[in-house]
C-alpha cells in the first residue's frame, strides 16, 4: 500500500534576502546605504579639460535618471577642471553629486578635488604607484611597513580635507590593478582584492575617519562575487559596517555586457548585498542606466516603471501578443507603480496574472476579458481592449495623463 509523502515545510526559505545593514554615507544630496534606496551611478565619458562638453554630458545624464555621476580627473589640470564644471553646474542648477575618479600618484589631485566635489575615488593599487618589477620573493616585514607607511604619508591628507568638508570616499579596488606587493602575497585573487581595501580602511578608521563606500570590480564575474562576499565577510570579523558600490567593470556592449553585468550585480543584491551599483557599457553611458533602474526593478529593489506581466505566447494565444504588448505598454507605461498583465489565453492568465493589478485576457471568438486584480470585470471585443483598459485604470482614480516629452 502506497502512503503520502511527509509534508515538507518550506517557510523558512527567504523569497528575498535581508538587505545587510550599512552606515549611511551622504554624498552630495543623495545617501548611499542604511534604509535608503539602491543608488544608481556612472561614469561620462567626456575629456575633463572639455569643460562645456562635460556640463552638457553631466546635465543629460542627470536628467535620464543618473544619482551620482562620476569624473576622471588624471592629472591636476583635469582636476582643476572638474571644479570650474562643478560651478557651472549649481549656477544652472544641475545638483547631481559629481565624484572625482583619481587614479596614480593621486595624493596631490585627490587633495585638490576633494575641495569641490562630493566624493573622492581611489585606487588602492595605483594611489601610491611602484612601477611593477615581476617580483616573486615575499615581502618582508620591513617592506611591507614601509609601503604602508607611504600610504597613510600620502592618504592622510586626504582624510584630512574629506574630513573638513564632510564629504564621502571610495576605496575603489580593481581586480586588475592590484599592487605587486598584495599579487605576491595573496596572488591574483579575491583575496588580494579585499586585503588591497582593508588596508585603506584601517587607514581611514585610525585617523576617525568614516564617510566611505567600498568597491571590488572585476571583468569576470566569478571573481567580482567571490571578492564581494569575501569583503561582507571581513567587515563583518573587523566591526566595519560600509557600503559596498558593485558593478562588473569592463563588461564590453551590446546584449553580452547587459546579461553579465546583470547576473553579476543582481546575483548580490539578490543576497542582501549591495547600496549603489554601475553598469559599465563601451557605449553611451546613458545606456547604462535603464539597465541599472531595470535590475533593481527585477528584484523588487525599486519601482521606477510599469511592470509588465505577459505570457510567451503559443498555439493558444487568443491575439497577436507582441503587438498587443506594445499597445499595452504605449498606452500606460507612464504608470509608473502599476503591475499590468497581458495574458494569451485563459489556460494559464488569470492565475499567472495574481499579483497584477489589472489584467488584459485572450479569449476565443475575438474577445478579451480586463480583470482587476483576480476579479474577470468585463469582456469586450479585442479592438476596444486597450481604450476599456484605460477607462478602467481612470474609473479607479489610479490614471495620470503623460507629461509631454
């Protein structure tokens, strides 16, 4: 005799993790980690002595939904230059916090800097330069304080000038970049990745200094996860408690860097891990934001759209369900907050559909049934479907005519 399998309790299996909790660290008007939202930030791609050409890519990106947008400044010219940007920006009243990108021997530059922008970028493998010279033999005790000692000579007054003006720094650490002293003492690994941080950290706590978020970036995703998880895991041992900036750099274009920069960032926020990310396209770095703000949407971390519900369409579609979407969405992607579904078929649509707030059915005979949440509410011919969509959208008080482009 046959008898049933024992129930099996599944309610302790998260839908979400648990967002880790950070300190919050302001940036200009915006602040990264605490309650507050995932930040979205990039990069422009404009030469820093373009001033003009910089105002106009900085105030574009601000307008297409970039929080923080960031500056290289390699030498001190561009550094000077990213303060004359900076002033005409509050002029024109384009208040996006700028961050400055400062790379080699950047003591002197990231001084500079930190007097106008909101948040100061370091590289710990290049902020303090040693030419590589293929080295194999481990560091000794010696050495090793002695390039510890040039560090904290070189980032000290750096704290110093973050510290007066209050404002936020990030230990930016490129997989690709890593110091030959940290490659010869913990190899091309995660691990070199998150020692390179923690020595910029102990840095900044001993000299009361806290304001910062920290970066692990690499082009390879296995390796950005590993480091990022090994960074919440040391913080976590030390009592640190900081934000942490992802992205997946050098990721390339097209639909290869969208899936990859997604499976890397979404993968740890997805874990509770992450308050800002970057999606860094060789392309027009607008392009990088809807891609951000779309992850986000995807794990529920921020509504920002219209999330649209539809089925794959197949031999039991009522309609022709690429052309309907698009009408759907043509029609009510300004919603921004509502949950639409348009479903081929009743087989799978009205349980599919559950968590929409309104529903657009295939039926035979040329029909659709609109649905508000699980409630079937009216069947109307498949012509009249998306003007009755939006009579029921407005007889519910939940319609907003679109704002002009």
């Amino acid at each position: 005799m046959l008898t049933a399998p024992a129930a099996t309790n599944y309610d302790d299996i998260p839908l979400t993790f648990p967002r880790r909790k950070t300190r919050p660290v302001r940036v200009g008007n915006v602040t990264i980690g605490g309650d507050n939202p995932v930040v979205v930030q990039s990069m422009i791609t404009a030469e820093t002595r373009n001033v003009n050409d910089c105002v106009r890519q900085i105030t574009e990106m601000a307008r297409k939904g970039a929080e923080i947008v960031r500056v290289t400044t390699p030498t001190l010219m561009e550094a000077n230059c990213l303060g004359e940007i900076k002033d005409i920006l509050r002029k024109r009243m384009v208040n996006v916090p700028l961050v400055a990108d400062v790379h080699h021997q950047g003591s002197e530059i990231a001084q500079t800097v930190a007097e106008f922008v909101d948040k100061v970028r370091l590289n710990p493998g290049l902020f303090v330069f040693r030419k590589p010279r293929g080295r194999a033999e481990e560091y000794s005790a010696d050495e090793i304080a002695e390039e510890q000692a040039a560090i904290e000579a070189s980032l000290l007054p750096v704290i110093e000038v973050c510290k007066r003006r209050d404002i936020a720094m990030r230990i930016g650490v490129n997989h690709g970049s890593l110091a030959e002293r940290m490659l010869v003492t913990h190899g091309d690994t995660p691990q070199g990745m998150v020692e390179s941080a923690l020595e910029y950290l102990r840095i900044c706590e001993k000299h009361g200094y806290r304001n910062l978020i920290i970066s692990l970036k690499a082009s390879r995703v296995p390796v950005m996860l590993a480091a990022n998880r090994l960074m919440v895991r040391a913080m976590d041992a030390a009592g640190m408690d900081y934000p942490l900036h992802l992205g997946v750099t050098e990721a390339g274009d097209g639909q290869y860097a969208r899936v990859k920069s997604t499976t890397g960032i979404g993968t740890l926020l997805a874990e509770g891990i992450g308050d800002t990310i970057r999606v860094s396209l060789s392309e027009d770095p607008v392009h990088e934001l809807p891609v951000c703000y779309e992850i986000l949407q995807a794990l529920g971390l921020r509504k920002t759209q219209v999330e649209y519900i539809a089925c794959p369409s197949c031999g039991r579609t009522k309609f022709d369900l690429p052309t309907v979407l698009n009408q759907v969405r043509n029609a009510t992607s300004h919603l921004v907050g509502l949950d639409i579904a348009v479903m081929g078929c009743i087989v799978n649509g009205p349980g599919e559909m559950a968590d929409a707030d309104y529903g657009y059915v295939g039926k035979a005979g040329g029909l659709i049934t609109l649905y508000r949440k699980r409630e079937p509410l009216k069947t109307v011919p498949q012509e009249q479907g998306v003007p009755e969509l939006i009579a029921l959208i407005k007889s519910d008080g939940k319609w907003q005519e679109p704002k002009a482009s």
